[in-house]
C-alpha cells in the first residue's frame, strides 16, 4: 500500500510528522512506500539518516504551505504547490491509495472534494470521527465537512457511518442514533425530524433520536448530524477530557496523602487518560470522497500519526469506498425540503 503524508500539516509539522511516519513504517507492514510531501530541505535536515535511506521512504517536494488560519478553498485555489494539494495530487493520479495530513482541516476536505471528486451518489463527504464510550467506540458523522447539510446528507451520512463500522470496526449491524434534544419522534428541529422519518424508512439499524449523554453511555456506534453541531460536540470533548485531566491533576497535587494515593491509582488513570486520548484514534476518515483521506488532529503527536496512517491502511485494506458506492447505490432519495 501507498500513502501519502502531508509532512507540514499540523502545530507540530514537520517533527512530529516525521517521527510518526518512522514509527508507522516500523509497525505497519502493510505500508510498501510512504510519501513524505513537503518542503524537501526541511524534511531532510529533520530526519534522521535511517528514515532517509529507508526503502519504503520516498519525498516528494512541496514549496508551499497552507496555514491553520488561511480560508480552505482561496488556498487550494491560490497554493497550487501546496503540501496538502501535492499529497491529494498523488492519490487522484493512482501514485497513493490514500493521504494523511493534520493541516488545516478546510483545506484538507476541499482538496479531496475538488481533486477527488465524490463518490457516485454521494451528495456530501462527511468526516467521521471516533469518540469513546462505555461499550467502545462511538462515531460522529458529520465531525465539519459540511456545516450546512441537507436531510438527505444526513441519510447518506448514516449509510457511510454504517459500512465504517460494520466493515472497519466489525460491528455486524452498527447502530444508529440522530442527535437531537429530546429521543422522542417529535423532538428537534423541523430539519431533524425530516432526518428522522428517512432514517426511520431506510434499511439501517436506526435506534431513534439521541442525546449528547447518549454518546457516553449508550449502546451506539453511530451517530449522525450536520458538520457544524458535530464539530462543536467533538470539541466540546475534547476540551472537557483536557480540563478534567488538568483539575485532577491540580487536585492530587494540593497534599502529600493525594499524591500517595494518586501512586496507587496510577495505572487506571493512565489507562482512562489513554482510552480517551485522540492519539490512539489517530485520524478521521473523509467518507463519501472517490479516494481515502485522513484527517489527524491539529496538534497530532508523532503516535497519532503513526495511528492516523493506520487508519488509511485499515480504510483502504476494508474496501470502504466500494462498499459504501454499493450502499448508496440502493438508495432511493426523496426530495429534501430543506437546506
């Protein structure tokens, strides 16, 4: 398998993307070359002489790059050389089955979109984003491709999520949850409860509307929404897991007894710490693109990328893409009445 990296993206480019591209091509079999894009003097006075001359390594040089700040699509436009283009460029000529970058999210979802294209049927790509919960793993999609989603985006969402989980996670028929303010049918928004009756009909294993607990503490694999309520859920978590993990912190620190006691506690909260670390999830696949594209995390360490590679190898391994075209093929779609 080929993928490409996006070795600039991200608040701790090109370090950590380095070393984590060192620590995937060590554990990762699967992976036959992996191309590093990006400015190549930087990549090669950051690596070290073992990943240079490594055969599975190659760079591919990228002159510029696409800041956090800079709007998506005036930079795919304007930054034709840009790491996180060049990368899209190798999946969409056949040179890599899939991409990674922990860049700027926007620019990573309208390269895909604009170079890849969508997959037959698919109205709007989605990121699915995974999130952990008392029975495992819960998914999010849509995480923030599309703020401004459609009814029957939410459909298609909740087809994509389904073959994600069945076929990536081995769930062998995924649960399905709408996030709403109330499980009742008549809850929400006129716009969800659209959403609801199309769920409602389809062939998915649709559980009925759910609420923001229900991510935690139910039986779901996924659930669905537009990209805007589900990127401020996902980091709404992750900020509560950061200050949560500081207060306690904070806490044990205040007397000698607490931090004799943390001692004793501390492999159960290392691995509560590392059960909800974004790290181990690694990346967030952009389901509904006619390629596979891997959105890390913005502060991705060296280990998430490691596991966000792992993640495009699990993504392209499963077929995603052709089950999903197989799903969406089924679907007859109603006419939306909103937008």
């Amino acid at each position: 398998m080929k993928i490409a990296l996006d070795v600039m993206g991200g608040d701790h480019a090109p370090t950590a993307n380095i070393n984590g591209a060192k620590l995937a091509i060590q554990s990762l079999p699967e992976i036959q070359r992996l191309f590093l894009v990006g400015d190549e003097d930087t990549l090669k006075s950051s690596s070290d002489d073992q990943l240079l001359h490594s055969e599975k390594i190659e760079i591919v040089h990228a002159s510029e790059v696409v800041g956090m700040n800079e709007s998506p699509a005036k930079a795919i436009r304007r930054k034709k050389n840009s790491s996180i283009s060049i990368a899209t460029d190798l999946v969409k000529d056949g040179t890599c089955e899939a991409l990674v970058s922990a860049g700027n999210t926007g620019a990573a979802v309208a390269a895909a979109t604009i170079k890849l294209r969508n997959l037959p049927g698919v109205e709007r790509a989605g990121i699915v984003s995974a999130i952990p919960n008392e029975y495992g793993q819960c998914n999010i999609v849509d995480a923030g491709a599309n703020p401004e989603a459609k009814a029957t985006h939410l459909l298609q969402y909740a087809i994509m999520g389904s073959v994600y989980s069945q076929h990536v996670l081995g769930k062998k028929s995924p649960r399905v949850g709408l996030m709403s303010v109330g499980t009742e049918e008549e809850k929400g928004t006129e716009f969800t409860r659209e959403v609801f009756t199309m769920l409602k009909e389809s062939d998915i294993n649709f559980i009925g509307n759910v609420e923001g607990h229900d991510l935690f503490e139910s039986e779901i694999d996924v659930v669905v929404c537009d990209g805007f309520t589900g990127n401020v859920m996902l980091k709404s978590c992750e900020a509560t897991a950061s200050a949560m993990s500081k207060w306690i912190k904070q806490e044990i620190l205040k007397s000698p007894l607490r931090q004799l006691g943390a001692m004793l506690v501390k492999p159960a909260l290392k691995a509560v710490n590392a059960r909800a670390s974004y790290e181990e999830y690694g990346g967030s696949p952009l389901l509904g693109i006619n390629g596979t594209c891997i959105i890390a995390h913005g502060g991705s360490s060296s280990l998430a990328i490691k596991n966000a590679l792992r993640v495009a190898v699990e993504t392209v391994s499963h077929r995603v893409n052709p089950h999903i075209e197989k799903e969406i093929a089924k679907l007859c779609i109603p006419q939306s009445t909103h937008a």
